[in-house]
C-alpha cells in the first residue's frame, strides 16, 4: 500500500469530507473509491477505443443481417 500526499482547495476538501461522513467511510476510503472510479471509467475508455479501432463496417452489416425481421414481442415493446 503507498501513502499520497495532495493538495485541495478547501471547498473540495470540505465537500469531500462532508459527503464521507454521509456515506459512513473515511476520508481515505472515499479518496480510494474516487480515484478507483476515475481509473476504471479512463480503462473502460481505451478498451471501447481499441475495441472500435478493430470495427468494419461489413462486420456490423453482417451480424445485423443475422436479426430476424420480425415484430417485438409485447412486453419488449
């Protein structure tokens, strides 16, 4: 585990501090589930990128092609 030293505007600091309390966590918890959040939404980001990068075209009118042409069912209406 490695220790972070940072520096926050007060008003951050305090509404940081503030929502912790509310959720029932520390300050360190809460800095911990914010930064896992930021890197998680920044992976899944490159992951969508790389993932289009490798897209066609042809690939997607293909695999549509694979969908019956028919009317929803009710509930899915």
């Amino acid at each position: 585990m490695s220790a972070l030293s940072i520096r926050l505007p007060d008003s951050l600091h305090q509404m940081a501090k503030d929502i912790a309390r509310q959720d029932h966590v520390s300050m360190n918890q809460f800095v911990a589930s914010a930064v896992a959040e930021k890197v998680s939404a920044l992976a899944t980001e490159q992951y969508l990128n790389a993932r289009a990068a490798r897209a066609s075209r042809e690939k997607f009118k293909a695999a549509l092609a694979q969908v019956p042409n028919v009317e929803p069912q009710e509930f899915d209406r």
